[in-house]
C-alpha cells in the first residue's frame, strides 16, 4: 500500500461536530464516504427530477497535483435512482470554499436526505495537465473520426 495522501479538513462553523468526517467503509474502498450536513439537522425532499445542493459542514484543503472527485453511491442510485447530475464532479486543489454536493433524482418516487446520511463519495486522484498545441493536421489511426458506436456492439 502506498503513503496515503493528507487531505486536511475544517469544520464550518454551523457543522454537526458530532458527524463523521469523510471515511472509507472498507480496507479496500476507493472511495471514502460523504455524509449530508443539514440546516438545522432536518431533511432535504427530492422530487422525481429534482436537484438539491446538499451541504457538508467542511472545506478541505487538497495538495497540490491532486483532486478530489465526487461520485455517485452505488446502492443510492441503484435502489432509488439518487445520483450526482455531474459526475464526477471534481474539486481542485486551489478550491478552499465549502464543500457542497449537487444531488439528483433520477428515480420515480420523492427521496428524502435526512441530516447524516451518507450521500457521495469522493476519490482522491492524482492530476496532469497538459500544454495544448494548435497544428495543421493530426496522426491517423484505424479508428480515424468513428465516433459514438462506431466501433460496434459489446
């Protein structure tokens, strides 16, 4: 196992101290679980096609070369069809404002986020940026310009 890279987190000064902060459920998870920290400890209602931004209760401060990527939960959107509109989202390393989830609907039925339930997760992924060059013509491949389904089913 590598050296785990050190995201150091702030409290804001509304939040639940009594929330777990991020964390990984398993030894082997890559993503570490975010949980919803409400107003007033209540709830949030999704309509079916509804978005909400769903606060944390924290900012983080992310080293430099590095990002934090907000998925979706698996069993949230399998079972109700909870999922995050843009996935996955991405926080920089030079973000220091609160950190907020944009949550989505997708299902049938309203769903209700109560304060503390577990709603995204996040992935801490190391990042490259590239120098972009203008020029005249670009290298062929078997694939050339076949785009969306071009290369067939399965």
């Amino acid at each position: 196992m590598t050296t785990p890279v050190l995201i150091r987190l702030q409290r804001l000064p509304e939040a639940d101290l009594s929330l777990p902060l991020p964390s990984y459920q398993t030894a082997g998870a890559a993503g570490a679980d975010i949980r919803a920290d409400l107003p007033d400890r209540g709830t949030v209602e999704l309509a079916p096609g509804a978005r909400a931004l769903v606060p944390t209760g924290f900012r983080m401060e992310i080293p430099e070369g590095y990002e934090v990527q907000v998925r979706p939960r698996s069993g949230l959107a399998l079972k109700h069809g909870i999922t995050l509109p843009n996935s996955p989202g991405t926080i920089d390393s030079d973000y220091r404002g609160p950190i907020a989830i944009i949550v989505m609907n997708a299902g049938p039925e309203p769903f209700t986020i109560a304060h503390g339930d577990r709603i995204a997760q996040m992935v801490v992924a190391p990042v490259l940026q590239a120098r972009f060059d203008l020029v005249d013509s670009l290298s062929d491949t078997e694939r050339g310009e076949g785009g969306f389904g071009s290369t067939g089913r399965g």
